[in-house]
C-alpha cells in the first residue's frame, strides 16, 4: 500500500534521466529512448536479433523453445545493464515503469498481453524474496497488465520450490542442470494455467534457460499457449 503510494508519487515527479543525466526528466529522457532502442528484427521465438524480414534464427528452427512467441524491448549492453542493475539491484523498483514502457512500444508485446490469461513473472523463493524485498520480474509483469487487465497478473500460479546457485555465475549447461526441478505450478491455481493463454515474464534472458524450465512446467501443467516477454535479451557471444 505505501510502497505503491510512493511508486505513484515517485512517478509523477520530475527526476534525473538515468542514463544521460539530464534534469529534469523522466528516469529515462526521450533523447536516450531514441538512441538506445534502435528498431531491431528479432527471431519470434527468441527475441535475438535477426536480419529484416528472418522470422526465426537458425537455433530455433533446429530446436524450438517450449513457448511460442518471445519478444524483448532491448539488447542487453550498455546502458541497459545499468539500468536493470539499479532496478533489480539498488532497490529501485520504481523503475518498472518506464522499463515497461518500453516493451508497450512493440504492438506485438500489448497484443500479447490482450490476448493472455494470465501474465506471470518468473517467481522468486521466499527466501530470496524477504532478502530483495521485491520480485522485479513480477513489477514488470503488473505494469504490463495496468491499467487495462491487472487481474491478469499472477504471482501465485507458478512458484520456485528452491533457489539455485545465481544462473550468472554459471556456464549453459551447467545452468540447464541448475534449473531443474526449481519450478512449480500451484495445484490450487490449476485453473489459471490448463488449456490457457501464458505470458511468462522476466527481466533478463540470457541463455534462456529460466524460461525454458519455467515454461517446461508451465506446458505439462497444461498452458495452451505461452508467450515469454523479457526487458532486455542478452545478444549471442560475438555477435
Ligand atoms: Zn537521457
Ligand atoms: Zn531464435
């Protein structure tokens, strides 16, 4: 109840653009959304960027994830790590916002989200959750759904059953094997996953190995349809 009041005043006020500084400003100044969102082709399947006109990149044809749909809003580099790192990291959770309102700018992010049952973030343990004190994916995935559908979003239909070793400080296979069994779908909340629309919604992807796992647990509990919509996707080593 405060925390939201805050967010709401917090959000009105004119502050520092996160990136260049400029005052006043929204915490990210429209000169910067221009010049670090450039319009980027990316595979439907996995949000890496493609060339104009591709629909999906090599990886996912010869090995589709187990959703069918992803969209990101940007590359994950400079000066979006910082970005995220103040929002997930130094307590700055009124950030989701204008995070948000990046992805919103893609038609195919709110058609997803009109389209969806249900909108859930990829959960965190309890545990780490009184140690953050907020989940970022799930701020992300109640901006997606506001004003029109906040019903949409759920933090109780999918649940992490344990923490794991933080997937950054992993290589990809090693996270695969990580991940597994760290997911849970509510039996009690059955209903908002079997034969229904899923948007799975996270911060960051990078391997994509959280989504898959969570995704993978999603389908067998019976999701119709799942979309996963990520802030920012790491681009692929040396591209
Ligand atoms: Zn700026
Ligand atoms: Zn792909």
């Amino acid at each position: 109840m405060f925390t939201a009041l805050l967010d709401r005043i917090t959000g009105r006020l004119p502050s520092q653009c996160l990136i260049c500084r400029a005052w006043p400003a929204r915490p990210l100044c429209a000169d910067c959304v221009t010049r670090f969102t450039p319009r980027t082709s990316r595979c439907t399947t996995c949000a890496l960027p493609v060339s104009e006109g591709v629909a999906r990149c090599g990886a996912c044809l010869r090995d589709p994830p187990p959703w069918d749909a992803c969209h990101a809003a940007v590359d994950y580099g400079w000066p979006w790590t910082v970005c995220v790192a103040r929002f997930k990291f130094h307590g700055q959770p009124q950030l989701a916002r204008a995070l948000t309102a990046l992805l919103k700018r893609d038609a195919a992010v709110t058609h997803a989200i009109a389209q969806a049952d249900c909108v859930l973030p990829i959960p965190m343990t309890r545990q780490r959750l009184a140690e953050r004190g907020y989940n970022p994916a799930w701020l992300l995935a109640q901006q997606l759904t506001r004003p029109l559908a906040p019903h949409k979003a759920r933090a109780d239909a999918l649940l992490r059953t344990r923490e794991s070793t933080p997937q950054r400080e992993l290589r990809r296979s090693q996270r695969i094997r990580n991940l597994r069994g760290a997911f849970m779908a509510q039996p009690a909340r059955g209903a908002c996953i079997q034969g229904q629309r899923i948007v799975l919604v996270d911060d960051v992807m990078t391997t994509g190995a959280t989504l898959r796992e969570a995704a993978h647990v999603l389908r067998q509990a019976g999701a119709a349809h799942i979309t996963a919509i990520v802030f920012a996707r790491t681009p692929e080593p040396g591209a």
